[in-house]
C-alpha cells in the first residue's frame, strides 16, 4: 500500500515540477491548472496514468527526488540558493551514484547497494547530515540541505520508502542523470572560461 | 551536539524497529529414507497437462506439499503462444495423490493481473519459482520485465492469498518487487528452487544479466520477508546458480557458463552464505543451459543436466558424493539436432525423487524416481 502510494504520490509530484518548469513564461493560473491536472493523472489507476509507464521503466522516485521537486513547487519554481553545502550535496551524490552504478556491474569486492539495507548505511547518511549541519547551519544554503536531508532521513525510517534500501531513497539514476549534466554543464563553461581568458587568445567581443 | 544527538535519536529508532540481527542460516536436509546403494527405479514419467490452445511451455518449478494435501507436489512454470508472448502466463499443476496423476493445468498469473496489482505495467512473465513458508503459505518468485527483453527483468513476490488450499482456488497476491539493484531495479531474474534453512526460512539463487552475469543469493525469514542479499561469485559470466546442501553451513551453487568451454561453474560457502569462494569448474561438460541439484541425504548430492557440449539434446540425472566429481546414473531424455530438453527442476515428495523439465519448449515432462527402503 505504502509503496502505491509512493509510485504514485512520487510521480505526481516529479511530474507535477517537470510541468510546472516547462510552463515558465506563461500565466501562473494556467501553469498552475495543467500541474494540477498533471498530478491527478498521475493517480489514476491503471494505464492511462503515466505512472503505470514510468513504474514499468524506471520503478519509484527516491524520496529526495519527491523531496526536491515538492519544494521546487513549493516556492513556485524557486531553484535553492547557490552556495557551497549544494555544491557539495551535489558531488557527493554524483560519487555516490557512480559507486553504486559500478556496484551493480559487480566491480567492488562487497555489494554497497546490500549494504544499503543496513543500519550502518543509514547511520553514514546521518553522518553527511550531521556535518552538512555542523558545517553550514549558519549559512541560508547550508540550513537548505540541512532540512533537505533531515526531511528524506525522517521520511525513510519512519516509512522505508521506496524500497527499504536507503541509496534508493537519497538518490535515484534520474537524479544522478541531472547531477551528471549539471556538472558537465559546469565544467564545460569553466574550461570554456579558461580557454578564452588565456594570454595570447583573441579578445572576447563585450 | 544537537546534531549528533539528533542522529543517535534517528539511529537508534531505525535499530528498534528492525528487530534482531538475522542469524547465521543453517540448511534443511530432507528427511529421506532410501538405500542410495541401490540405483533409482524410474516410477513414472510423461507430461504434465498443458492448458487449451497453449503450444509454448518452458522453465518449471516444482514444489513439494505437505502430507496432509490432497496433491503430492506441485508445478508452475510459464506458457503461452511463445516465449515472451504478451499472452504468456504462470500456469500450475499439482499431481493427485489418490488417483496419481496430474490435475488440469490453469493459468494462475498474467501480466495484466500483476500490473494492476503493482501499480505500474509489466511486459512479459517468466521463470516461476515456487516456495513454502513456514505458516504453509505458497509464494512464488516470477520474473517480470519492464522496457526491453531479459535483461530489463525485476523478480516479483507473491503470495498465496486466502482463498483456498486447492488448485482451483490457488490464486496470488503481490508481495513485493524484491529491490536488488540501484538503477531502476533491473536486471535480475529468478531461475532455480530456494534452500530451505532451519529457521523456517530460506535462501533463494537469483543472478543479474545486463551485459556481465552473476549470481547472488537472497536470504528469506519464515515468513517471507526479504532479510539481505550476498554476491556468490567474482566471475562475470556465470547464471542461474542452483544451491547445494553439503552440510548445514557448507553450501556449493551449481551454476550455468556462458564460457564456450562448456562445463559447470561452482562457488562454495562454509558459513551459511554469508561468503562465496569460486571454485574450478566440474568435469562436466554443459551447454550453457539451466541445471538443477538436490542434496537428499547426507553426501548424497544429485544433479540433473545437459551433457553435452553444444546441445540441449541429451538429459542426464547424474549423482555425487562430494559435489566434484560426477557419475550419470539415468539418462532422463535424449534427442537429435535441435530437440532441447531444458530447465530441469527437483523436489522430494511421496519417497521420491521428481524431475521435470522444458520438452521441446512445448510441454513440460517429468519423471519419478525411487529407492528402496533401507
């Protein structure tokens, strides 16, 4: 029941920001009724829900995607503050899917995705937590990761969702796609940046 | 502090709501009694009923009931038009004790069921594996793909729901969809019987096949819930392990090589599953097909196999005391070219060893064995 509930409260509300995005620019009642019907959509039963597709691909969300995206909503299409607790949030979701993706293509001597389903896990995630905490609680970014985090830690061992393992509930393959992107993104402007800033390289036109 | 105190807070919560630490698993071995001296006479054989109009069939699974039913064992495997048909199914059979022979097969699980139960569509059913719990509820492991072929397999649980002990009245709730594997849940699929463990529960052979292959064994409580996972083998090629009882902690898994040398891959574990060491291949030469093993007494380890390098045409029963060397003791099947006798399974019922298999991908055959009395 509580992983129904998930499949499809978690769509709705990935959906729902997706849509919200892609509406920039048009008037906020429309936006708003075509994310609505978005979300409804998604919990209707059966296949004419594109929840009963994405499930067959891609399973559930992980709760920081829902997490992410119902905030994004929330503060009506706000993204978070720049600042270094997201830079690092991100990083270490970006080692952390690499690692898991290799898990899965057996290259480590142990299996860090059955680890997942352990207390220990879930306490190395509560450590990232507590330093995201200690580190930044003072900084508008770091008390936005803070939060973050404590909301997917409270949510997973109070409910397990999606699946028990808590790598599925901090981070899914869509949300290391995006973090993969971003990044590239980012280095590609900062090699960018040094190429054209060279001595000796042709002046940028203002 | 406070953060630290917090996380203790979650950490502990998190520790209290797990329950205890599973123990080490310690393995069942049936009580059989037969004087394994003498070879086994073949009681019984042919084909299992097929449901009407349904001219495909492959991979079964057979399972033992108790005594108190009316059937001695039970079958599942999938049918349909053909392999990876919208329209292939889970079908059953269970074999009457009182007129000995086997009841009308019926379809117990569809695709468009299953989806409707899990919330989300899947493409096509295969590989049933059957299991008893310690309350005597049936489950059964089916593997169930999303986009793409095998390799997009999850391997869903169900549950035998109320509604009646019977084959007429056996039908199945979903579980779960087992979580083996972070990106989106694929490839795993389920192929071999469980092991039956002590503690009423059992430890059940999968393996993942997207590109590289491996097996991982699952470890089950009683009552079916899903308790860990453990990679059986640092090989990359190797599937559809099938676990063997040594003792109650010394364990090996048979396994299938997609490696063209043709033989059969092994692992062992000494301590319950926990870990899983490679060990050489068998002399015996396989197709890269299915086999399927059974301890049923203390070194008496029984094994059926295809014994030939390139085809699936020739099915041995073969026997071994240490779970190394090998010594046919029936041939089970045997054709020509491209006839496949395939995907074997085992279970001990009624003081006899049962064997089906794929025949021809068309129906499933089986054959009984016995031993006398010692």
């Amino acid at each position: 029941m509580a992983t129904t509930a998930m499949l499809h409260g978690g769509w709705a509300i990935v959906l729902g920001a997706a849509v919200y995005w892609f509406g920039a620019g048009r008037r906020a009642w429309v936006r708003w009724l075509v994310v609505l019907m978005t979300m409804a959509l998604c919990l209707v039963p059966g296949p004419p829900s594109p929840v009963y597709w994405l499930g067959l691909m891609f399973q559930a969300p992980s709760l920081m995607s829902a997490v992410l995206c119902l905030a994004y909503v929330m503060r009506q299409g706000r993204l978070p503050s720049r600042g270094r607790a997201w830079l690092v949030l991100g990083v270490t979701g970006l080692v952390l899917g690499g690692v898991l993706l290799l898990d899965m293509l057996a290259w480590w001597p142990v299996s860090v995705y059955a680890w997942g389903f352990s207390t220990a896990a879930l306490a190395l995630v509560c450590l990232v937590w507590a330093c995201f905490w200690l580190l930044w609680w003072g900084r508008h970014d770091g008390l936005e990761v803070t939060l973050l985090l404590a909301a997917v830690v409270v949510v997973f061992v109070l409910t397990r969702l999606p699946t028990g393992n808590v790598w599925d509930a901090v981070l899914d393959p869509w949300l290391w796609l995006v973090l993969l992107v971003r990044f590239a993104m980012r280095g590609a402007r900062r090699v960018g940046r040094r190429l054209t800033s060279r001595p000796g390289s042709p002046p940028t036109r203002a | 502090m406070l953060a630290l105190v917090v996380c203790a807070v979650v950490i502990v919560w998190d520790l209290a709501h797990r329950g205890l630490p599973t123990p080490m698993a310690r393995a069942v071995m049936p009580l059989v009694a037969a004087d394994f001296s003498q070879p086994p006479q073949r009681k019984g054989q042919g084909s299992i009923p097929m449901p009407y109009n349904t001219p495909a069939a492959h991979s079964s699974s057979l399972l033992a009931l108790p005594a108190s039913h009316a059937d001695a064992l039970m079958a599942f495997w999938f049918a349909g038009t053909r392999e990876s048909a919208p329209d292939i199914g889970i079908v059953a059979s269970s074999f009457e004790r009182n007129l000995q022979r086997w009841r009308p097969a019926r379809f117990v699980v569809n695709r468009f069921g299953l989806g409707q139960d899990l919330g989300f569509g899947v493409r096509r059913l295969g590989n049933p594996v059957a299991w008893m719990d310690a309350q005597g509820r049936m489950h059964l492991f089916v593997v169930a793909t999303g986009l793409g072929g095998w390799a997009a397999s999850r391997i869903v649980q169900l549950r035998q729901s109320q509604a009646g002990q019977s084959l007429d009245e056996l039908s199945f709730e979903v579980e779960r969809v087992l979580p083996l594997s972070w990106w989106w849940n694929t490839s795993f699929l389920v192929r071999a019987a469980p092991l039956p463990l002590q503690d009423g529960g059992m430890l059940l052979p999968v393996y993942f096949e997207l590109g590289l292959k491996y097996p991982v064994s699952l470890r089950f409580d009683a009552s079916g819930g899903f308790k860990g996972m453990v990679r059986m083998s640092d090989r990359k090629r190797i599937l559809q392990p099938t676990v063997l009882m040594q003792t109650e902690t010394t364990w090996l898994a048979l396994m299938r090589d997609q490696n063209p040398q043709g033989h059969i891959a092994v692992a062992q574990t000494q301590d319950g599953g926990a870990h899983w060491q490679d060990l050489p291949d068998l002399a015996l030469v396989n197709p890269d097909a299915s086999v399927a093993a059974m301890a049923l007494a203390p070194r008496q380890l029984w094994l059926v196999h295809n014994s030939s390098v390139q085809s699936r045409n020739v099915l041995d029963l073969s026997q071994s005391q240490d779970g190394q060397s090998w010594q046919s003791m029936q041939r089970l099947a045997q054709g020509k070219g491209t006839d496949e006798f395939s995907y074997p399974a085992m279970a001990w019922a009624d003081d006899s060893l049962w064997v089906s298999y794929t025949d021809q991908r068309q129906r499933i055959s089986w054959q009984r064995f016995a031993w006398p009395k010692p």
